[in-house]
C-alpha cells in the first residue's frame, strides 16, 4: 500500500486520538527508515526514544526470531527463562535488587505509586499517602499515572484526578520541603524530564532530595521510562547524578521496540508486593524480556561510548548552525537525549525536516527534542544536521 492508501484506511477505522500526518514508514535499517512510498529518512525521533537499537539491529532480531519460535507467552503462573535472565541483568547493573516486569512505562508508574502506598500503609497508617510529583513531569496517560503527572493540560478532559499528589516545581529544593508533612509517602520525579522541555535534574538539588528521603523513610521514585537504558550515556540516567532512587521505573528502550515495561527496587522495597497485590498478563513475557536481554547486553557491549562521542558531535554541529544563523536559545539535556530551544516555530520545522527526509518532534512551540537511535553515527548526523540547518534558514 501507498502512504495515502494507508491513511484513508487508518482514518477510517483507527481511533482518531493522536495526530497524524500522512506517512506511513514500513522499513528500517539502523538509524534510517522509509516509507510506503520508498522515500528514505533520517530518524531522530526513534519512536519515542524507543529504538534504542535503531532498526534491524542482528542481536536483537535474532533473539525476537529465536525466542518466537520456542515460546512467545506462558503467564505469570510459572517461571520465565527470558524474564529471570533480564531481572538479574537489570540488578546486576544497577541499584536493584528486585525487578517487577509490565508492558509500558505508564504501567510500571502505577505499580510504583502501588508499593509506595502499600509500604507506608503498612508502616504508618492510612493518612500517609500523598506523593509528591513535578511540575512539568510526565508520567503516562492511566488514571494513576496521569494523576502523578504535572501539567493541567492533560488533566483537563478526565476530572477529577486521582487524590493523593502534589506538584513542587522541578529543581526547586524549597518548594518540595515546603509540601513535606507526615502524609508523604513518596517523591517521584524523571532524572530527565522529557514531555516538560527535556530538563535534568540539578546536582545539588537531587542531593538533596535523596538525603530528605532518606531522612523521612520517604520513598524516592526515578521515572527513568524516556531517559533510561543508553539514552543519557550511562546504563541509567540515575548514575550521571550519582544518586540512587529506592525505586526505578522503565519501559521505552528497555526492548528495543517490543512492549515492556519495568519496576525495579531496592532491598528495602522489593518484598513490598506479594502475590494478589499486583500483576500484569502480559508483563515479563518471554519474547520482550528475550528482545530486553538483547538490548541491555548490546548497549553495555557496544553502545554507551557512542552516545557520549555523538552527543557531543550533534552538540558542535548544532553550535555552528547557531553561530550563522543565531536561532537557538538554549540547548539542554543528556547524551542522545536533547532538547534545542529556538526562535522559530518548532512545529514547522518539523514539519519542514519531515518533507526533507529528516524525522524530528516539537515540544511546545519552541522547542525541539532530538532523542535518535543509539546506534546513530557521524555521517547520520551530518546530514541531519544539514537539514535541520537548511530549514532553520528558511524560516529565520
């Protein structure tokens, strides 16, 4: 099919819930895709920050093809080879010592406001039960997850919200102590945010975040569902602040385009949950925790000195641009995680890099999130750069 027949199909019979152009992309291979009607681009989106591997990566096509031909599903009701082998990567890797598995970072979201409200239920008593979230934080779009999330605007067609969360501004120590009380149970907040302008986490304040926690018994959530696994140049964003969550969520990258998601603890709380208090049909299934294992093995192997050498190359490269065209305002971020402020409507520009074969996303109106494959490489980037710098000077 073409790209318009897809479309007339898609607008047909799919939900129209998510806006969408009129590309249907059918092929990829590394860090390039191509559409239904064979036009090549450059993706620096990656699904979301979902292709870690970028497209037709060997390792993890040939665990998908090996896995899908033994067993794809058997339930929770057994052991699962795939998912005990990925649990004890995660932990071995990490801060962790127990790993619950789902199917999106919206759903290891909800399991982690689960345990936090179970573990002070238990300890302190039924009025200890408000989390405290971000402004500007994004969290998924389930009830729960929704209601953790810090922007109104996508609270406002679904009120009520949950009860049970307050918002402190991101980075501000004063404003989070000022909502501290005996009633938290719980700080969540993303090391990275990604929807709210790809903002990290300061040094200092998240210091002090982990030492107010500790001092409280209050539990430390890092949503690590965009910004984990490669995306910032280590294993997990929590190790470039060189602070340590009690509980890590994760989903994107984590599978390398399979569903999957992630709740990953420590000692302390990783017995929290016990049989009837949570679970998932889906979740830990042999074919995503086979195409997990494939992904953390190659990015550990392979693929964190990448991210590193190439955010810096794409850091030079969009510093030149600014230099002959003095469009951008800032630039924020980590690794191959980045958000580029500028003076132009980001939203044409991305529609402008699309028509040139450049694959982007806009945050707002003014910014641009570049969050490409992990495997993207030099020659990728140069000539993404190119693009970007030919429309930037068309609409400057």
């Amino acid at each position: 099919m073409t790209n318009n027949e897809i479309m007339e199909i898609g607008n047909k019979y799919v939900m129209g819930n998510y806006k969408r152009g009129s590309t249907a992309f059918v092929k990829g291979m590394g860090s390039k895709v191509w559409d239904a009607d064979g036009k090549e681009y450059i993706d620096f989106l990656a699904g979301i920050a979902v292709n870690s591997l970028g497209y037709n990566n060997k390792k993890l096509v040939e665990a998908i093809k090996e896995q899908s031909e033994k067993i794809m599903h058997s339930s929770n009701l057994f052991w699962v080879e795939p998912q005990v082998k990925l649990a004890q990567l995660i932990c071995e890797n990490s801060f962790a010592d127990k790993v619950f598995f789902c199917n999106s970072g919206a759903e290891a979201n909800e399991a982690a406001i689960k345990l936090a409200r179970k573990y002070s239920l238990n300890k302190y008593g039924s009025e200890r039960y408000n989390i405290i979230s971000m402004v500007n934080s994004f969290h998924g779009r389930t009830m729960g997850s929704l209601s953790a999330t810090g922007q109104e605007k996508y609270h406002k067609n679904f009120l009520p919200m949950l009860p049970g969360f307050k918002f402190a501004e991101f980075n501000n120590y004063d404003s989070l102590l000022s909502l501290i009380d005996d009633s938290i149970c719980a700080v969540i907040l993303e090391p990275v945010q990604g929807e709210g302008g790809i903002c990290p986490a300061e040094l200092d304040y998240i210091k002090k975040v982990r030492e107010l926690c500790t001092q409280k018994d209050i539990i430390l959530i890092f949503d690590e569902v965009q910004c984990g696994v490669g995306r910032t140049g280590a294993l997990f964003a929590y190790e470039k602040l060189s602070v340590a969550p009690d509980v890590m969520t994760l989903a994107k990258g984590l599978a390398g385009g399979v569903p999957i998601g992630a709740l990953a603890a420590n000692e302390k709380f990783g017995g929290v949950l016990v049989p009837g208090d949570h679970g998932s049909t889906f979740g830990g299934n042999h074919l995503a925790c086979a195409a997990g294992c494939a992904v953390i093995e190659e990015i550990k192997e392979n693929l964190l000195q990448n991210v590193n050498t190439m955010s810096s190359y794409i850091l030079s490269k969009l510093d030149d641009i600014n230099k002959e065209l003095n469009c951008i305002e800032s630039i924020k971020g980590m690794g191959l995680m980045l958000g580029v402020k500028i003076t132009v409507d980001s939203g044409k520009v991305v529609e402008e890099c699309l028509k040139k074969g450049l694959i982007l996303n806009s945050l707002g109106n003014n910014m641009l999130r570049l969050v490409p494959p992990l495997v993207i490489n030099s020659e990728e980037v140069d000539k993404a750069m190119d693009i970007l710098k030919s429309v930037l000077a068309l609409l400057v």
